[in-house]
C-alpha cells in the first residue's frame, strides 16, 4: 500500500554522526533518568513486517482528518496489550500526527509505551520528546533528550535547538538561554537567525534592550545575518524604552540591507514618537508611509490621536479623525475610549458626552471600560446627572455596570450632598435589583456620605441590616462609625462598636486607636483617652505625632502639666519626635502654668531640635509674655519674629497693644501701630477696640465718646479694614491725633 511522508523537512531523521567530541554529551549530561527509560533487550519492529488489522486501523486512522486521538491511541494500547506491536514506521506516522496537532501529552505516553516494550527510539520519537518537555515547561529535561539524541547517534539540528531556547525565555530563565546560545557556538549545531531572534525578543521584553543591541553585533560577528524580524524587534524594544532616535536609525540600518519597512515596523515607531510627544515627526513618519505604498491602518491612528489628546491639541484631534474617516478607517472602540478618558482628564466631560452620544449614534460597540471611565469623568466634574444617564444607557443596553461604576456614582451622589439619591440607588442594590452584589466600598461610601449629611442614625441602621445579611464591613467601616459616635458623644455607642469590631476578627490598626484618642480628649475623658494609649503600645503599635499631640493638648488644658512633660520627654526618646504642635501646645501649657523659662526655653529647644517654628509659635510667646506683663521679653520675641520673616497674627498684636497701653508706653504705641500699618494688617473688631482704646489714652483731650461715632460711620461700612486706612481715617478724624510721621 502507499504510504505518504512521515516526517516535515524539520525532523528528518539524519545518518549517524561519526561526531565523537561528546561536545553535546557533556553540556546534555544529566540525562540519567531519561536512560533509564531505556531497555537492554529490544524488540527489532522492521518496517517491512507485514501490518496486522489492527496496524491497518491506526494507519487508516492516522491518515483521517476526522479520527480521534484518543480512539486512535485507545487502539495502540490495545494493539500493545494483546503484544501485536505495530511497526516502526506506523509508530513513527502516529508520532508525526501528534506532534502536528501538539498533543504533546499522548505522544509522551506513547514514547512511554514504545520504550516500556523494549523498541529503541529514533530521532522522531526523542524530537517528540524535546517538544514534550519544552511544552510543559522543562527546558532542562529538554536538553536531557538532546543527550539522549546524541547518544544514538543521530546529529541535532538547529530546529530542536531553538525550541529549547524559546522555552528557557518563556520561562523567565533568559540567562540559561544565552548559556545554550553560547555553547551552541562552539558546537557542530551553529545558531540561526531564529536562534538570536528568540533571544533578542526576550532580552527586549525583559527591557535589557541594550544587551540586545550588543547580541545583535554578535550575531553579525557570527556570519548570521540579521533578518527583518531581528531588526523589528529591535526598533520595538527601543521604542518602548523611549530610545526612538535609535529606532529610527534602526530602520535606516535596515533599508539599507534591502529589507523594507512593514507596517509593524511604522506602529512601533509612531507609537514611540507620540509617547515622547514627537507628534510632529510621528505624522512625517504617517507621510512616509503613504509614499512607500503602505496604508496606515486603525492602530496607527490611535496612537496619533491618542498623542495628540495629551498635549491638548484637541483641533488636530478632530482634523486626524476626519482624515481617518476619510482614508475609509472606522474609529473603533479603543479609539474612542481613550479619546473619552483624555477629555475627561483636562476636564471636558461634557466633551466626552458628546462623543460618547457620537458613538451611540455610529452604532458603535461600548465596552464597561468605556462606561465606566466617561461615569468616572463625570463624577469628577459634579455632572452627576449626565453620570445617571449613561449608567441607564449601560441598562438599557443589557449590560451591567459592576460594582465599580455604582462605587464612583454614590461617592459622586453623597459628595454633592445627595444622599437621599445615593440611598435610592444603595438599597436598590441592596435589595438585588441592579445585578450587582455590593462590596464593602459601597457601604463605607454610603456611610460616610450619610454621616457627612448628619445622619447618623440612619447609617447604623444600614449598618445593622448588613450585620443581619452577614456584612458587617472592615476596618474603615467602624473607624467611620466609631469617629462619628464619639463627636456625637455617644459613648456607650462608640464602645459597643468597639466591642463589635474586636468580635468580628479585625484588628485595628493605629488610625482606630487615633479616633478613639481624639474623641475620648474632645470629650475631656483623658483617663479614657491615657489607657487607650497605654494600649496601643501594649500591642506592638508606634502612637503617632498626632496621638501625642492629642494627649499632651489634653493634659494640658486639664491641668496636668506634669503628665504632658512626661509625654513630650517620652517623644524625643521615641522616632516619633516632637513637631511645631507639640512645641506650641507645651509652651502655651507652661504659659497656662506661669512658668515662663520653660515657654522662653522650649523655642530655644525648637532650634536645637531642628524643629522650625511657625507664626503661631511666636505669636502665643508675645501673648504669653505680654498678658505677665514682661514686656521685654515681648519685644525681643517680637524682633526674632521679624527677622525670620514672619508676621504676627492679630491676637499677638491685640496683646502687645493692651500691654503697652496698660504702662502707657505712648511712643511704643504709635511705632506699633505704624508698623502694623505698614505690613497692611487687617483689623477685625477686637483690634479695632483696643486700638481705639490705645489712640485715646494717648490723646488725654480727645472724648472717645464723640470720637466714636465720626469714625463709626465712616467704618460701619465695611466688615474689616486695613491698619493703615484705619490710621487715616482716625488722624481725619481728630487733628490732634499724631499718627503719621510730620
């Protein structure tokens, strides 16, 4: 009977080697396990025996484009079983069938079968092999094989090679690729430009592009010409790397070689052009194409617009779609969706909309990615109800939104202070009828949007009824309840949550013991507040600045300065060391205590600690000096403010003026008040009285009774006034007033 070729041009199985150098036997020794499968005895199958009915069948089968493998191999175990071994060169087609159709697997369990029955392998069946291991990714049992190919003297052939290489890159182990490359160089099996192909394509996709560029000399050094895949695949890596100006003589290099530019060649390069803003070289490359007959297709003009949108250069935007349109290129979903998300992005969401009707008018295809950035967009920017109304185009449509869309919605709802509107849409999902189970996101949005709006109770209830269907919430759940609770001075409340939260398996975290502190210092339960400290470091958690901070402002408006001290020491032992809060709330707390060379102290301490004051710092020393009357120690408080460059707020000019005024320090008066007017301070209505009060003790004849009035209507009209039109508008009122310099 005829019988058709059993194997490709690849695996031809060649005349044995006298090769005797073992070059390969030694690189491919560890192939022990692999002998092993190897009998001593064999059965001598010749291809000239005559074929049973059961061989017939195989043949028959194997020859059919319809047959089952699994039939096909169910007959061969049968035909083994009953010892009616089929001939080599029927186990040889079935072999060829497998490995075309790459069913690695049955041909593993019929080289396990051949060599079980004692029928030595030949090139076909150890090829198989290799294949096998490579595709079940072990490359290194792969080389096994090539051993096992050397040993009965068949000569490999860079085909085999080359699938081994493909399956060390594919598996991340790029370095044991270029060890084989390396080795096949010295070896009678020379590397291909296939061999170098695979290599490169993985270096480049490891971005090791330079390592690459260097094998690519190599390879010429080699005799191994370059192909056009070679250099793509380097103009790619190049490109992705933002090297494009290399790519671009890559290409050049590559048209001089007579190879001619493809149009993967031209997406890579207008790709990377347009990501280094090149927008205008990427469109000459767009000409270019034109010119050598090339046709740019929808993937070039993506890249385009898509570069075009992030540089804002929205009137080429709209001339590149009409030149797309008119090349007879259909925008496609891509296209638009990146044009949607970029609109959005420079805050043109209405601009979006359009485009986004655009599309549902060209009948185009959205995808939920499409949907749920234009949502995104529009919530961003408040348009809530153009948010609504592409979610009910998404349902009406059939398609469900997910979780992540009805997410940005409530935020947005809750955000513009509809919450009423976001606890519609809540308990519809809730109640199962948008097709969407809710997330622990959902719920923390809809209760800190209901918190926010006041409604307290109303989020416990919600929160009630996810703790009956199961959902209690995490950790930012009951920090938000647990916040709340405590500003409303629902302590047993806060606790019960607590005790809820340590039930259910959380664990919290510092923040929760920050929430707790703050809210348990605000309600001036500080004992509360020292045990939960207490007991954050018992549980291996570092307090933070602002725990600290919140403790020792406690303790010190309570009164005990002594436990804030400790605190503040304690913070300079810690990493956590003390801020400007901690250095103002401690002088103002010494201050409070009268112990006035610690306040004076704790700002020479600030320097030395590296820690810099600010204008509240300052500020609460001239308070604290001026309202004990240490004058002196105002002033050169008030000097070492200036000179760093800060101003001081009105409550230290207020104090600084009823101090002066109250030892009738006349000329400190007016060079204060001038020097607030020069700064262009702003009077709020506390300084207004006490400068007034100031002016007229200086001026002993002046009736600040009649004086009031004038200057009253004159200032009645505005809610605040500069120190200097005030000034002016005081010496208009009273000549005598000596305000200004002569």
């Amino acid at each position: 009977m005829m019988r058709r070729k059993l194997l490709n041009p690849f695996l031809l199985k060649s005349i044995p080697s006298p090769y005797t150098q073992n070059a390969f036997f030694n690189l491919f020794a560890s192939i022990s396990s692999l002998s092993s499968l190897f009998s001593d005895t064999h059965i001598n199958a010749s291809d000239s025996a005559p074929i049973s009915d059961i061989e017939s069948r195989i043949v028959a089968l194997c020859e059919s484009p319809s047959s089952s493998f699994r039939e096909i191999v169910q007959i061969f175990d049968y035909a083994v079983e009953s010892l009616t071994v089929p001939s080599r060169a029927t186990c040889n087609l079935l072999v060829d069938k497998l490995l075309k159709a790459r069913k690695y697997g049955h041909a593993w369990s019929l080289y396990n079968k051949m060599t079980h029955i004692g029928m030595l392998p030949d090139y076909l069946w150890l090829a198989a092999l290799v294949e096998y291991f490579v595709s079940i990714g072990r490359p290194d049992d792969a080389l096994g094989a090539i051993g096992l190919i050397l040993k009965r003297g068949f000569s490999v052939r860079a085909y085999l090679m080359n699938i081994i290489l493909k399956g060390f890159c594919e598996n991340g182990e790029v370095f044991k690729a270029m060890g084989v490359l390396k080795r096949m160089g010295g070896s009678s099996v020379s590397p291909n430009t296939l061999s170098y192909n695979v290599l490169l394509g993985a270096l480049c996709k490891e971005k090791r592009v330079e390592e690459a560029l260097n094998m690519m000399e190599h390879m010429k050094d080699s005799d191994c010409d370059p192909s056009s895949i070679t250099y793509f695949t380097l103009i790619h890596g190049l490109c992705k790397e933002g090297r494009v100006e290399e790519a671009m003589s890559l290409m050049e290099e590559m048209n001089t070689k007579g190879f001619c530019a493809d149009i993967g060649v031209y997406i890579a390069l207008i790709s990377g052009l347009c990501s280094i803003g090149s927008i205008d070289k990427a469109k000459d490359l767009l000409d270019k194409m034109s010119e050598e007959g090339l046709s740019p297709n929808v993937v070039i003009y993506n890249y385009l617009i898509q570069g075009l949108c992030k540089m804002r250069k929205w009137e080429e935007v709209a001339a590149m779609f009409g030149d797309m349109i008119k090349e007879g290129i259909t925008p496609d979903v891509i296209i638009y969706t990146g044009l949607i998300e970029n609109l959005c992005w420079d805050g043109k969401a209405n601009k979006a909309m359009d485009v986004f009707r655009l599309m549902l008018k060209n009948g185009e295809m959205l995808n939920n990615p499409t949907y749920n950035i234009l949502i995104k967009g529009l919530c961003k920017q408040n348009l809530v109800k153009d948010a609504i109304q592409v979610m009910e185009t998404m349902l009406d449509k059939r398609m469900n939104p997910g979780v992540l869309a009805y997410n940005m919605l409530l935020k947005a709802l809750c955000e513009a202070g509809h919450t009423e509107d976001a606890e519609k849409i809540f308990n519809t999902l809730v109640e199962g009828k948008g097709h969407v189970e809710l997330d622990i996101v959902s719920c923390n949005i809809i209760f800190c949007g209901l918190c926010k709006d006041g409604r307290l109770d109303r989020a416990m209830e919600i929160h009630d009824k996810m703790v009956a269907l199961g959902n209690s919430g995490d950790l930012i759940t009951y920090n938000t309840l647990i916040r709340e609770q405590l500003k409303a001075g629902n302590v047993f409340k806060a606790m019960e949550l607590w005790k809820n939260l340590v039930e259910s398996g959380l664990v919290p975290d510092p923040y929760t013991y920050n929430i707790l502190i703050d809210g348990f210092c605000r309600l001036n339960m500080v004992n509360v507040a020292k045990g939960l400290f207490l007991k954050l470091q018992a549980y291996g958690l570092i307090p933070s600045v602002v725990d600290y901070n919140l403790l020792i402002a406690t303790l010190c408006r309570k009164g005990s300065l002594e436990q804030a001290r400790t605190l503040f020491r304690e913070m300079k032992r810690t990493s956590c060391k003390p801020d400007v809060i901690t250095y103002n709330t401690m002088i103002k707390g010494n201050f409070k205590a009268d112990d006035f060379d610690t306040a004076r102290s704790l700002l020479e301490d600030m320097f030395q600690q590296g820690v810099s004051p600010n204008d509240h710092t300052f500020s609460t020393l001239i308070c604290g000096f001026s309202y004990s009357g240490m004058m002196d120690e105002s002033k050169k408080v008030l000097e070492k403010m200036l000179a760093l460059g800060f101003t001081p707020n009105n409550h230290a000019y207020n104090s600084l003026l009823r101090a002066l005024c109250s030892v009738g320090e006349t000329d400190e008066i007016m060079s204060l008040l001038r020097q607030m007017a020069d700064k262009n301070v702003i009077v709020d209505s506390e300084m207004l009285n006490t400068i007034l009060k100031c002016v007229c003790r200086c001026a002993d004849d002046v009736d600040i009774a009649k004086l009031l009035p004038t200057f009253s209507s004159a200032a009645s009209r505005q809610t605040s006034i500069s120190c200097n039109d005030l000034l002016k508008k005081l010496q208009e009122s009273h000549s005598k007033f000596q305000l200004f310099p002569p």
